[in-house]
C-alpha cells in the first residue's frame, strides 16, 4: 500500500482516541499492570506527532486543523484537547516519581521470568529498563515542546500553574532518564583466547580470515575509537585498564539495565536517589538500538533552536552524545569489517555475549545502527546499495514479502517473537527475560530512514517499494474489533498459524509504527531526487524553447486580450517556472518546456495557415 502518513496517522489517532477516552476522560486499563516503558509509549503515540508534524500540533486551539478535531473528538473540542493533555501528562508524572523524588523506569509487565513457573518480585517488576530511559527522553523533550508553544495560548490561571508544575516533574524526569543512559552504557573488554573473543573472532573472520589477521585489521580498524574512550569518558563510567592492551578485543553499547557497580553521576539538579545497577556489564543489540534513537532527540534541531535543555542538561547530553557517536562508528565498523563479505550479509547475526544467539532480529539491529551512521556521513554508494539488499533480504526471511510456509519458523520473529535473557536479573529475584516483537515495524522504520537519504533513484526506488510492501504487511495485524481496534497486534491476520497473543494491545509496535509515519513525512518534505539524465535533456528543451519563443515574439505582437496573444503570455510564464525549477526538479521542468514546444508549435501552425499561400 502507499505510504500516506497524514491519512495513516489520522486513522491511527481515531483508534487511539476511541481505546484511551472510550468514556470521554483517559483510561490507562489495567491490564498486566502498569509499565513505565508501556505508558510513555502510549503517551508518545499522540505527543511524538504533534510535536513533529505542524499540521499534528495540538498546542494552540486556533490552528488545530478540522480532520485532527474530527478524528480526536473523544478527547474533547479544539479548546479542550491541550488542557486535557496536561492532565493526562501530570497523572504518568505523579504516577512514575516516588516520595523522594526519584523517577521510577520500571519495565513492569514488560519483564517476564525465563521459567513459566517463576514469579517475579515486586522488586525486579520496578527495576529500571533502557527502554524507559529512552522513551522518556524523547517523551520529555516533546511535552517540554509543547508546553512551551502551549502556554502562551491559554489565559487561565489554574491551568499556567498546572503547566508550570508539569515542566518542573518533565525536566527532572528528563535528568534522571538521561542520568540513567550514562549509567546503563559499558564498554566490554575480553581476551581473543575467551569464548567470546573467539565467536566475535569467527564473526569478523568469516572462514576467511585467521584469528591472527582478525586482530591485526580489529586494532587498525578501532585504533582511534578505542584511544577516544579511554582518555575521554567522564560521568558515569570507569572504563578498564585493560582497554589501552590492544592484544584485547572490546564492545560497547548499552546493557538492559543500570550496570552493576556503575559509579552515580555527578549533577547539580535534584534528582532523588541513584539506584544501584544489577546488569552485568555486557552490550545489548537491541538496548543499544534503543537507546541510539532515543539519544539522538537530544542533539535534534528542534531541541536546539527551542532551547529545551538547561545548562546541566546540555552537559549530559553532551556526554551521551559521545557515547552515541562512539557506539555507531563501532558497530558500523563492525557491521562492515573486512574488504569483501561484510560480516551483516551473513546473515543471521550471532551475538558474541554469554547469550550466543543467532537471529534475524540481530541482523536488524545491527542494520538499524549502520543506518545511524550513514544518516551521519555522507554514505557511498556502494555503502547504501549494499544495506538495501541486507534490508531486502530480511525481509525475504521474516516472511514479510514472500510466502509463508508451514510451520514455518520465521514465524517465530513476530510471535512469540525473540527473547533475551537479561543478565543479572537474578539478583533481585527468578532471572528475567525481554520480548522483541517489533521486527516489522523496525523494518519499515529503517526501510524509511534509508529513502530519506538515498538520492539514487535505483536504490531509492527499492527501497520505497520495501517500505510500502512492509507497511502493506503491518496495516494487515491491525486490530479488527473489540479492545484496540485499530491499533496494534494481531498477528494472526497475517500468520494464522501463529499462537494468539497474550496481550490485548501492543503499544510498543504502535508507537513504533507511529515513528515510521512520521519519518515518512519527512521523506515527503525533502526535495525529489535530482536526475542528472532528465537535467541534460530539459535543458536542451528549454533552450530550443526560448529560441523558439524568440523567433515567434519577432512576428506582430497580437492584442494581449486575444487567444494568441493570452497563449504566449502563459507560454512565457511556463518558461520562467521551468528555469526556476530545472535545477532542483528537472524532471517537472523537462515535463513543462515539453508543453511549451508544443504551444510554440501550435503558434508557428496557426500563423502559417493564415499567411498567404500558407
């Protein structure tokens, strides 16, 4: 299907509206419990648009646009939507902040025991999870947005005090999430001799390649990125003396949780208590992902130009940002070590941790970090072709643009989905594990991001078509009826082999298909993409067009008032519209000096038939 993001978020918003305020105020349900990384999903399924998308904002009852009302009608008029919102918006506040202060990032019904029998302790369920570090980053920065915009609107006292006591609990939520981030990061040093020197030997070498050339072309490779982490990381992390031994081999990202022993970060807003980390100091593919995109908000052109950050804020962005940019050129290198195979077009990615597993998902993952990194820089053309066939061969395997087989375990991918255990769980309780069950919806978003910055049209074209037969794969698992019509997952629509979900409504891959629409637009705001072939031949046209045009305005000016003297006045105007755009969209320029040859023709035809002995 085609991707129409205005209309597709539009639908998606009517179906929020018609779950959340079914009775005309919010209900958060009571399914499961309650998440921190659930709810903030949920609030940024409304919040993310409309501070992204201008014709989405909901901050000023004057503009909010008629189709955006109708659809969000439940929640109340064009005047009552934003007070609405920061009540809503103060509730997740009060609800995930403790008597001391403290923010509280539970992951909740999120967090799942490996054994079925086991039952998870009060205690692990309100254990912080990068997921709710990250979501209440980008969550954060879009309230403060919109109560920036908000407050100038309204007049009523209550209603300023209430806003001022929300961008108080959002800065200091903010803080504490960005605090956590710090904390959470770890840079993993290992022997080549260990078990997992040895798989990330493998990986790199690809049969091709002796664990001793792997080491030599690992220490070239990361020489640099490796001398920038240990001598410039401050705040929240002792990186290992072992680190400078380039005999070692090293990973870095984000584990599940906070890192065990991981030192409290120093900073001047009150935050409450730092927790202590129980995650074994071990990067997470999918964390690291996770924590990649939500970081990446803090350094966005909106946060800048409005100034979102306060002086000690700015600080820890600036130290996240250097550890964003580490982990990416890390994993980029990694993904494409070595001059011929890359090691991601082996696919399934194998981990190289204590969990050693292999997976599409993986694959992904890694994928989703090499498109932040070619987002960065300016990617080659090789770079980029090759990543779109990494993309379209996922998926060719997750099933999701070729024919599903029976009992068929690509199926797998989507549901029950793929698990991780998080390591160091059990310090608190029976070990716990992590569902990921968003592999489609992380396809489309990606597929996206790389259409964004492709400007060959082969490439582009491709992955446009991905993007589309992808999102025609996921509107298919909406919701039909009952609890979450609309919404996300049913899996079953698309794989009726699959087992039924156990939860009514995810609002993970809801949230996450609500970020794909919003990338769309941005895809859909850029300029097209400049063909130089169409650029030669309009410029041909255009200048035997204004020979033409010359020759013809050489002959007896005709009254402005007739059909012909109206006919080369537009044939001028068609002229100048297609100069002005040759350059940035010469295909509607070649499309527009076409027209003109042809009415400069029609012209030469009609003088000539009148002409004696014409």
């Amino acid at each position: 299907m085609q991707i129409k993001p205005r209309q597709q978020l539009l639908d998606i918003w009517q179906a929020i509206a018609r779950h959340s305020f079914a009775s005309g105020a919010w209900d958060w349900g009571e399914w499961g419990g309650r998440s921190s990384v659930a709810d903030a999903e949920r609030l940024l399924c409304l919040m993310y648009p409309a501070t992204e998308i201008p014709a989405f904002r909901l901050d000023d009852p004057n503009t909010t646009q008629d189709d955006v009302q109708r659809v969000l009608k439940r929640a109340g008029g064009a005047t009552e939507v934003p007070g609405n919102l920061v009540a809503v918006l103060s509730e997740f506040m009060d609800k995930y902040t403790g008597d001391d202060e403290t923010s509280a990032f539970g992951g909740g019904y999120y967090f799942v025991p490996e054994q079925p029998r086991d039952e998870l302790t009060k205690e692990q369920r309100e254990l912080g999870v990068v997921d709710s570090f990250s979501m209440s980053v980008t969550l954060c920065l879009a309230i403060l947005d919109f109560l920036k915009a908000y407050e100038t609107k309204t007049q009523r006292t209550d209603v300023k005090r209430r806003i001022q006591e929300l961008r108080t609990a959002t800065s200091t939520r903010l803080t504490a999430a960005m605090v956590s981030l710090l904390r959470s990061f770890t840079v993993n040093v290992f022997d080549t001799d260990s078990p997992q020197g040895r798989t990330l030997c493998r990986l790199l070498g690809q049969g091709r390649l002796s664990e001793r050339l792997v080491l030599q072309q690992f220490q070239n490779r990361f020489e640099a990125l490796r001398a920038t982490i240990s001598e410039s990381f401050v705040l929240g992390l002792e990186v290992e003396e072992r680190l400078r031994d380039e005999s070692q081999l090293f990973e870095c990202g984000w584990a599940w949780s906070l890192v065990k022993d991981a030192p409290e970060v120093k900073t001047t807003e009150q935050i409450g208590s730092q927790p202590e980390g129980v995650a074994h100091a071990v990067p997470y593919l999918y964390f690291t992902v996770v924590a990649i995109d939500g970081i990446q908000d803090l350094f966005s052109e909106r946060t800048l130009v409005l100034g979102l950050l306060n002086p000690e804020q700015q600080k820890l962005a600036e130290a996240l940002r250097l550890r964003w940019e580490i982990t990416r050129q890390y994993w980029s290198g990694i993904a494409r070590f070595g001059d011929d195979v890359w090691p991601l077009e082996d696919i399934p990615w194998r981990t190289t941790g204590q969990q050693r597993v292999e997976s599409e998902y993986f694959s992904l993952s890694v994928t989703a970090l090499l498109v932040h990194d070619l987002l960065s820089r300016r990617a080659t053309d090789d770079d980029l072709t090759r990543t779109v066939a990494v993309m379209e061969r996922l998926a060719e395997r997750g099933r999701i643009t070729s024919r599903v087989t029976r009992e068929d375990r690509a199926v797998l991918l989507h549901n029950p989905g793929v698990t991780l255990p998080l390591e160091g769980s059990d310090a608190k309780g029976p070990a716990m594990q992590w569902t990921m069950t968003d592999f489609s919806a992380q396809l489309l978003k990606r597929s996206i991001q790389l259409c964004v910055l492709s400007r060959n049209p082969a490439s582009h074209d491709r992955l446009l078509r991905l993007a589309e037969q992808t999102l025609d794969h996921l509107w298919s698992r909406r919701i039909g009826d009952g609890v979450g019509a609309g919404l996300w997952d049913n899996v079953r629509a698309v794989y009726p082999g699959s087992p039924a979900a156990e939860v009514p409504l995810s609002w993970s891959i809801t949230e996450r298909v609500i970020e794909c629409m919003v990338a769309a637009r941005q895809l859909y705001t850029q300029p097209p993409i400049r063909s130089s072939e169409l650029a030669t031949l309009a410029r041909a046209l255009l200048s035997e067009s204004t020979h033409l045009l010359g020759k013809q305005q050489m002959e007896p000016a005709p009254p402005h008032n007739t059909q012909e003297g109206l006919a080369l006045k537009g044939i001028e105007v068609n002229l100048r519209r297609a100069r002005q755009l040759l350059d940035e969209q010469p295909g509607t320029a070649y499309a527009l000096a076409l027209d003109v040859l042809s009415e400069l023709d029609a012209l030469a035809r009609a003088r000539n038939a009148v002409r004696p002995g014409g």
